[in-house]
C-alpha cells in the first residue's frame, strides 16, 4: 500500500522550486525536449519529486520519441493514479502520483505493443531518479 501524504498548498509552495511547484501542483507541462530525464538511459527508480513516492522503473523505460520520459507501466498498480483531464479542450487521462496528488503527466493508448500498450508520459520535472 502507498502511504497518503497530504500538505496544503502553500506547504507544497515553500517545499517545492517554482518550476515543480507549476508542474506538480498547477498542472503546467515542461517543454517537450527540455527535461533533464527524457534521453536518460541510467538504471534505477523513479521517485515523485514532491513526496519521493515510488513511480517507475528505468526498466519499463523506452524511448517513445515524444520528448518526455515515458513508461509503459507503473512500479506498483497503485503507486499512480489516474483521472479524466479535460483541460485545452482535449479529453486526456491524467497521471498523477499516488501517495500525494501532484500531477506527473498523461497516459496514453500508443504505449509498446509488445508490452502493455500503454504510454504514461512524465515530466522529468515530477521525477527523482534514484539510482542503484
Ligand atoms: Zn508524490
């Protein structure tokens, strides 16, 4: 089971850099091409940049060419979470971290075939890589 953490949003807004802050808890999306993970090949677990919560591991990883780090499957079932994201005038399913709610990215139907299909597209902004 993940552990809940619950802090208001002006705690986020003194724990957080204004960038992760936007990301996380305002929903912004960093610019395609411009993370510091999209093109990181190094081994380990991806961990909420927020709370450290367990998101993703570098194994289930894969170049998707779309400029952000993307994943087709979640380290646990519920260490994400997902909602309908309606925002821009798109229907979208929305990733968002498990333990704490800040938003991590989108999921999407154009994942691996040979895997689960599924594309969770991440901002590198939202992840913490913790490397073995
Ligand atoms: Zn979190």
């Amino acid at each position: 089971m993940v552990d809940k953490v619950e802090k208001s949003e002006a705690e986020w807004r003194e724990e957080l850099s204004d960038e992760q802050f936007w990301v996380c808890r305002q929903k912004g999306t960093e610019p395609a091409f411009t993370g510091v993970y999209h093109d990181c090949k190094e081994d380990g677990l991806y961990r909420c940049s927020a709370c450290g919560n367990a998101l993703f591991m570098s194994d289930h990883k894969y170049d998707s060419g779309s400029g952000w780090p993307s994943f087709w499957e979640p380290v646990t079932p519920d260490a994400v979470k997902t909602q309908t994201d309606g925002s821009h005038g798109m229907i979208r399913t929305e990733v968002l971290c498990g333990a704490c709610g800040s938003h991590l990215g989108h999921l999407f139907n154009d994942g691996p075939r040979d895997k689960t299909g599924l594309r969770y597209c991440i901002n590198s902004v939202s992840l913490d890589l913790d490397k073995e």
